[in-house]
C-alpha cells in the first residue's frame, strides 16, 4: 500500500504521551495555547484537534488537586483554610461593620440634658 504524504512539506504530528502530559500540565499550569504550539511546534488548529481533551481537563484537574490540598489543610486545622474554604464554599462573610464617629463629651452632656427636661 503506497504511504500517503502530506501535501504541505511538513510531517503530520502525531500526539504522544509525553506530548499530551505536556499540554495537560501546561493547561493546569494556565500556560495560553499559543505558548503550547509554540513549545510543540504545531498550529493552534492542530492543538485543538489532537489536544481538545487535555485542554478541556487540564484545569479542572489542577483545581481539584488544589481544592483537595486545601481540604486537607482545613481539616488538620489551618485556620486560614478553614477560613478560606468557609468564606468561599460555606457561605460566610464578615459582616459589615459600621464605623463610629467620635463625639466630644460636651455634645452628649448636651443630649442627656435636653433629655431628662
């Protein structure tokens, strides 16, 4: 059987698994595409066609080792993630404080004054 070549002088890529753990890591590492085909090479079309599954979980998958370390931390009892993880899945918030005004003690012998007439 005769071997079909690519009509465009350059030799078509074929995805490895080093070529894919690549992609994945620089993905989760929020390395931009165009940065990736420049390390591998290739096209931002040839990226997205041999690739689409690596860039599509790569992020997913740091933030889920993320979130889990993090988890972890609070549950060893890191205040600061506990914390964190409160504030950002448990719903809390600090509330609002409001800021008091100084006042001179002349301005509430005043008050109590008009008060008690």
């Amino acid at each position: 059987m005769d071997e079909i070549k690519n009509p465009g002088g350059k030799p078509r890529h074929v995805p490895t698994e080093e070529t894919r753990q690549k992609v994945m890591d620089c993905t989760a590492r929020g390395v931009v595409q165009k940065s990736i085909c420049q390390m591998l090479g290739i096209t931002d079309k040839t990226l997205v066609k041999y690739y689409r599954e690596e860039l599509d979980i790569g992020t997913d998958d740091a933030n889920f080792q993320v979130a889990g370390a993090l988890f972890k931390k609070a549950l060893k009892g890191d205040t600061g993630s506990m914390i964190f993880w409160l504030k950002t899945r448990g719903g809390w918030r600090e509330k609002d404080r409001e800021e008091t005004q100084p006042v001179e003690v002349a301005t509430v012998s005043k008050v109590v004054i008009e008060i008690a007439k």
